[in-house]
C-alpha cells in the first residue's frame, strides 16, 4: 500500500541534498568550530557560510543569528530571554491564545515566577485584532510575542501592522515564524520584528536545528550556561552537520517558494472540490484569504476526529489533528477552542499539511479515501 504523508506541518521529510551536504561533516569534517586546529577551522567555516545564507535569507546581520535545537528552544530564549533580562523596565507581556505550547507553556511558566501576560483573544478565523492589542498594552509591557502563521489552522496573523504599531513603544516584538518561514517571504527590517523564531525540520531540514533571530540592540540574559558559544548567547557545541544541513535546505525552499505556494494552493482548491462534489458536510477552520499555504483543518462534524486519524491511517493516508505536540491524546485543541465554541465542529476536525514529494495525484487519493471514511462512519 502506498502511504501518502500529508502532515508537513508536523516535520518533513529530509530533502536528499540536505542528506548530501550533511555527511562529510559528520565523518571527514567532524572539528569542534571551537578549535584552533584545522579540523576546527574547517567547521567553523561551515557554520559561518550557514549562518550567512540564513541571515540573507530574513535580511538579517550573521551577527543576529543564533542557532538553537529548534523552533521551542528559539521561542523560550527569546521570550525568557528577554523578559529576565529586562525586567527593570516591565513585567507585562502580550501574547496570543493561539500560539504554540512552545510559546504559551513559556508564558505560564513566566507567570509562576512573577511576570504578567495577557492572552489576546481571535476571531472565528484565527486572527487577533490590533485594537485588541492596542487596549491591551500596558505602562509596563515590554513584549509582544504573536506567531506568524498557526501551525494547526494555518491562519496569518497582521505580523507587519503589529510591528508598525509597535514601532515607537519602546515594546520588542518577537514572532513564532516557525511554520511560515519556507512559504512567506520574511524581511525583519520591514516587518520591525527584533526577535524571530525558525525551525529546520519543518522545511525538510535535519530535526534538533533551528535558529532563533535576535536584532543587534536587543539585551538577551542567557537561558543555558557554559562555552562562549553564539557570541556567548548559546552555550554548547555547534551542530555542524545540522546547521549545514540546514542552510541548504534554506537554499531549497528560497529557489522554489513562489512556486510551491501555487501548488500547495491548488492541492487545497482540489481538496475542498472533491469534498464539494461528494457532498460531504464540511467546514473549514481558519482564514480564506489570510492563510499559509500548506495547511488545511476541516471539520467533519458528527465524526470524531480520533476515529478520522485511525480509519485514514488504516487507508495509509497520513493527517492530524493539527497539533503533533498534543495528538496521541486528543484533547480539544486550544486553537480551535479559542476561534469559536462549537464542541461539534472543534470536536471532528483533521489537518492536511502539504510538502515535498506530494503530488496531484495523491492529494487526490487523499480526499477520496476522507470521503469514503466520513460516509463509512456517517452510515454506522
Ligand atoms: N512553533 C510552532 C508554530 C510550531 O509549529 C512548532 C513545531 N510543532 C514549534 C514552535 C516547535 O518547534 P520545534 O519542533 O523545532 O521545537
């Protein structure tokens, strides 16, 4: 049976040429990036050519780059970070009830030790509301931290209006760029954020890299101790492997991005059109126009999402119910559970993330075997 993976939005497959470019520094060119000698050097330059091509990517300085274990690791330094390091000015921050736990478990773990956080709320599609944020800041708010695109309904969020309303605050903004960094093109300059997260695994890069974008003024209190790694920000060894694996797959998605856009748009459109020609009662969770172009939640409603994942998986479809972090033990997603209050429809919806290797055609086995799952269980 052909197993037809359609959870990119949980982790990627490694493209072949990250493979490639990995190996040699796990064997001939093995060096700690630390050491004087010439297996250091070796390393060293590999990890400054990745740190340059990445920072191009996001129109940063290499200096603002600091390479983590990933997109959660990037989401605590910069949040914990900067809140520890700053408190003298505010304990107030301002974040969404969407984020991902990465960014929310952070936050509750600030409140425990004294600092305040207001939740902003969404709309029923996802979005928070800049008047929201407007009323929500404080004489002692000193960060904003909104993701860019939700990694379970997939919804923008108005990052470029957020960072120009900030501007003159004297308030840093830091996004979760995690799930839309691949798909939408990201100028920090533009965008006035100061802090910006990424993950490698998500855009077919190795698992345990990522990096977390730090501008040049902004005061960080360090949240692992030891080496003077990352210009002292980071301690511990570099990945090189990872972190060159990383820069190319960073190349990868820069030379195809407009063009993987418009597939993962019509893999979408074909998606919603089958469903629309079989009748089948649907209804889609997140925003129509504001939306990365990779992920797709849709409720079946009447058919549990637990039962969905299972008989798909049986059809070898892979899918989710949006987040991996808390798939396994179907709770209510705190997504959905934020955008609109109908149990029903939060209750019986999946998550259909498009990447590397999908084609047309099993985009369409995929959303004929969702049909023939949701009559089967309908008529039972
Ligand atoms: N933020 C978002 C929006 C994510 O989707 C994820 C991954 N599910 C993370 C943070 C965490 O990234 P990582 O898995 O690299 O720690």
């Amino acid at each position: 049976m052909e197993r037809i993976y359609l959870d990119h939005a949980a982790t990627s497959p490694v493209h072949p040429q990250v493979v490639e470019v990995m190996l040699p520094y796990l064997t001939e060119h093995f060096g700690n990036p630390s050491s004087i000698h010439q297996f250091g050097r070796r390393a060293r330059q590999a990890v400054d050519e990745a740190r340059r091509t990445i920072a191009n990517s996001i129109n940063a300085s290499d200096s603002e780059i600091i390479f983590t274990s990933g997109g959660t690791e990037a989401d605590n330094m910069a949040i914990i970070g900067y809140m520890h390091a700053n408190q003298d000015r505010g304990k107030h921050l301002i974040t969404s009830a969407v984020e991902h736990h990465a960014v929310l478990h952070t936050c509750k773990h600030l409140e425990e030790t004294g600092f305040e956080v207001t939740y902003l709320p969404v709309d029923e599609t996802g979005k928070i509301s800049i008047e929201d944020l407007e009323q929500s800041v404080r004489e002692d708010t000193i960060l904003v931290s909104i993701m860019y695109g939700n990694n379970e309904v997939g919804t923008l969020q108005p990052i470029k209006e957020i960072g120009s309303y900030l501007k003159d605050k004297n308030i840093v903004f830091h996004t979760d760029a995690v799930q839309a960094y691949g798909t939408v093109e990201i100028d920090v300059q533009d965008l006035n954020v100061q802090f910006l997260s990424v993950s490698a695994h998500k855009i077919n890069g190795p698992k345990g890299i990522g990096f977390l974008y730090a501008s040049k003024n902004s005061k960080l209190a360090p949240t692992l101790f030891g080496g003077e790694q990352e210009r002292k920000r980071r301690a511990g060894t570099e990945n090189v492997a990872a972190i060159v694996g990383f820069q190319e797959a960073v190349k990868l998605v820069q030379e195809k991005m407009t063009e993987k856009r418009s597939e993962y748009e019509v893999f979408r459109k074909r998606i919603l059109d089958i469903f629309g020609e079989e009748n089948i009662d649907c209804i889609v969770n997140g925003n129509e126009i504001e939306h990365l172009p990779h992920v797709l939640n849709i409720s079946f409603p009447g058919v549990q999402t637990e039962s969905l994942l299972v008989n798909l998986d049986l059809a070898g479809i892979a899918v989710s119910s949006g987040s991996a972090c808390t798939a396994g033990t179907v709770q209510l997603s705190h997504v959905l559970s934020a955008m609109f209050e109908d149990k029903n429809r939060i209750s019986s919806s999946i998550r259909f993330s498009f990447g590397y290797g999908n084609t047309m055609e099993q985009i369409e086995k995929a959303a004929n075997e969702t049909v023939k799952v949701v009559k089967r269980i309908k008529e039972m």
